[in-house]
C-alpha cells in the first residue's frame, strides 16, 4: 500500500494544538499596513481556531497531524 500523502500547501498553514484542534494565522497583515485601523491590525495579529464544520476537511488534507 503506498503512503498517505499530507497536502504541503495546508501543513504550512495550520498547525494542530495539544488538544487536537487546528489554528491558522489571518490573512492581510502583510503590506498596505498604513490604510487599516489599529484595531483591524490587532485583530489579524490574533491566532483564530478553525471552525468544527471545516475540521473534517482539515484531517483529511493533514492525514498525520
């Protein structure tokens, strides 16, 4: 049987936590910075959790953690 191949596009932009759920980082926070509030930057800054109705597609495009 051949290996389960990870999906390297989503491995670099999730990342699993100790309790088994993933986080990924906002996008828009990289250039164009002077045009956004503050607060808008405070909030992109911030780590979100991915929603339970997109963890099944999640494990399936990261098939060993």
């Amino acid at each position: 049987m051949p290996k389960i191949k990870t999906n390297r596009a989503a491995a670099k932009r999730f990342k699993k936590t100790g309790s088994g759920k993933y986080t990924f980082g906002k996008s828009h926070h990289r250039h164009i910075l002077t045009s956004k509030t503050r607060k808008r930057k405070r909030a992109l800054k911030a780590v979100q959790l991915i929603k339970k109705s997109d963890m099944r597609e999640v494990r399936l495009l990261l098939p060993n953690g």
